[in-house]
C-alpha cells in the first residue's frame, strides 16, 4: 500500500493501519510515554512517602548530627578535666590523689533559695554564693598543698571551667537521649538549633581553662587592668572580701580605686567594698563610676567604648543590688563605663584589641570626673572583673 502526503500534510486515519496493524510513523512516542509515567510514579511515591515517614526521617538525620556533637562535647569536656588534674599535680603537688576530690567538686550545684516571699532574696542568695565560694577554696587548698593564694584562685577558676563544660555535657546528653529514646520531634528539633550556640560557648570554656591553668588575663579583666593603672605606685589597703582600695587625686577630686585582689583569678565583692568606702566617707560621694566588660553585638568591633547610666557589673545580681541599693540611699549618680567584646573573649586570653582599649578608657574615665564633678568631690572608680594575671 502507497500514500501520498500533500503539501497540506493530511494524512487518512485509514492510511495509517497496514494489514490491520499500527505503521510506527513514531518510534520514540512509546519510550517518553514510559519514562513519563515512571516519573510520575515516582514522584508520587515520594510524596506519599514524606508524608508518612518524611518526619522520622528527618529525626533520624539530626539525631546523627547531634550524635556527633555529643561526642566531641565529651572529649572537650575528658580535655579540660585532663588539664585540670595535670595542673593540680605540676601547681599543688598533692601528697594524696586528688580523683576523688575533684570528681565530687566537677558535680557540684546550688540550689537557689525559696522566692515565692522575695524579701530578703538578695542577701540568702549572697550567703549561699559565699558558702560555696568558701567550700570551692578549701576543697582546692586541700588537694594543692604547694599552692599560694594567687595559685589556689587560678586552681578554682579552671575547677569552674571544667565544671561548665561537664554541665553542658551532661545537659545536651540527657535531651539528646531523651529526645532519641521518645522520638520527639520537637525536643530534637529544639536541641538542634540551640547546638551552634552551646559548642561556641563550649569551645570558649575549652580556651578558658588553658588560660586559666597558665594564669594569662583574660577579657574580662579589662576593669581591673585599667583601675590597676590608675593605682600604680599607691598605697593599697585590703577592704571587705578579696577587694583592694587605693587613693588618688585627679584635678582636685579625691578618687578611691577599688578592684579584686590579683593577680590569682578572682572577682571580690564590690558591692561590698563600693558599701564600705560610702560609709567610710558618710555618703559625701558625688559619683560612682564602675567599668567592665561587656557583651557586643554582632558587627561591632572588640575594643570599643561604651558609656551609660546604672551599676556595671553581671553575675547573679547580688553585688549590683548592694551598690544599686547603697546609691539610692545617699542620691549618688552611678555612670557605667563598658569596653564592648564577644562572650568568647571575655574568658578567653585577652586579645590585643582589648588591651589596646585601656589609655581611652583611662582618658575617657578623666574626663567623666572632670564633667560630672568639682574640685573637692570624692568619686569612685570600681573596676569589675575577673582579675587574673592582672597585678595590684
């Protein structure tokens, strides 16, 4: 059988059969039939298959990643207590092993006090905060006898260093096995995204305690590093709790300098020593200025200088209550001073961005007290901080 095909392309429906069977005008027709289907099979299956099992499986990814992190937390965390126990025996040569002791110190607690009659919180929480500092100090003395005071302070902070990073070990373990054994999506899910901060402050806590074993200053103690140059070649005289206070004259300003005893690690009791030295002058003090550390914002460079209004000072809040409470008393204006860095460099080895801060703060801090003050005024200048390797 012949056809012709004209020039108007019309072909009979007739034509296309021979014998009664289909000529194959397209060969390639049946093939992409076939490939489109299994695609769309495809495609379908994986649909219904992520909406019946696409949550689990997604579970199963994280909880192997968060498995990983998991692991390292738990060498970081074998590195610091390794680093603790060989600081112990090069520093305090222990005449007794000191495993037994330092395994109970790295499980420490404290439990905070009853708040639901808030009066009088401030001062059980202070109590508590000194019992445990005392008990911290005699267990390290105990294992250390070789140590000084400076030594045993510098002992103390790597202990607490080893103890933050067993905690956040022990933390992320129990969710991570807790989300593992009852398949919670939203448990896993939650430890997942929170991980990127916990290993940064990790990693931090793991250059801390190197610093800490070797006594080399840290970030946080810009407060009392520019206050110690301000003290340099004057009388110093202990006051309260591990806090130092020395006299200047700045214009004609009678200045007291306040900081914690170094050069071991140790932060004192300001609020205590701020206390002392109001009373001592019976609340003729027209200023207080307190300088620290404080946390930057992403973008913002180590090493710049804030100024504010308010008491300067982190931790638990008991040392800004004392001062906060003793300004109130007497109408005394409080002024803040902050060299702004990372969570990172702050218990990390001072980086010289820091360092290099103290000449402006220092002039930063003269000029405050010749702004807000007159000749004759007494000012106070408290450096906050940890003042490890920074000397009086």
């Amino acid at each position: 059988m012949t056809f012709h095909v004209g020039a108007d392309m019309h072909i009979s429906p007739i034509a296309l059969f021979d014998n009664g069977l289909p000529l194959q005008i397209l060969p390639g027709l049946d093939q992409k039939s076939a490939l489109g289907n299994l695609m769309s099979v495809l495609m379908y299956g994986s649909f219904i298959f992520f909406i019946f099992f696409g949550q689990k499986f997604q579970v199963r990814i994280m909880l192997l990643e968060i498995d990983g992190t998991v692991k390292k937390l738990e060498f970081m965390k074998n590195d610091a207590k390794n680093l603790l126990f060989k600081t112990i025996k090069e520093v305090g040569k222990p005449t007794i092993d000191p495993t037994t002791t330092l395994n109970r110190l790295l499980e420490q607690f404290l439990i905070s006090p009853v708040d639901m009659d808030p009066a009088g919180i401030v001062y059980k929480f202070d109590h508590l905060l000194d019992v445990r500092d005392t008990k911290f100090k005699d267990e390290v003395k105990s294992i250390s006898p070789a140590a000084d005071d400076s030594q045993v302070n510098n002992l103390e902070n790597l202990v607490e260093g080893a103890l933050s990073l067993n905690t956040i070990f022990r933390i992320v373990r129990h969710f991570y096995l807790l989300g593992k054994r009852t398949s919670s999506f939203y448990i896993i899910l939650q430890l997942q995204m929170i991980l990127p901060l916990v290993m940064q402050e990790a990693d931090a806590l793991v250059g801390a305690c190197k610093a800490f074993s070797q006594g080399q200053p840290i970030g946080d103690g810009i407060g009392p590093l520019v206050v110690s140059r301000l003290m340099k070649d004057k009388e110093k005289r202990k006051v309260e709790k591990d806090m130092v206070v020395a006299e200047t004259l700045i214009e004609g300003r009678k200045v007291f300098l306040t900081k914690a005893e170094g050069p071991g690690g140790n932060v004192g009791k300001p609020g205590d020593a701020i206390r002392r030295i109001v009373e001592e002058q019976e609340g003729k003090v027209s200023m207080i200025i307190m300088l620290d550390a404080a946390l930057k914002f992403e973008g913002e460079e180590s090493g710049q200088i804030g100024e504010g209004i308010g008491a300067a000072i982190g931790g638990i809040g008991t040392e800004r209550f004392k001062i906060e409470e003793e300004a109130h008393k007497f109408k005394i204006p409080v002024y803040a001073m902050i060299v702004k860095q990372s969570i990172q460099e702050a218990i990390l080895p001072m980086k010289k961005s820091i360092s290099d801060a103290v000449d402006p703060t220092l002039a930063r801090i003269k000029s405050l007290i010749l702004e807000q003050s007159k000749e004759g005024d007494v000012v106070i200048v408290a450096g906050i901080g940890n003042t490890m390797g920074v000397a009086q």
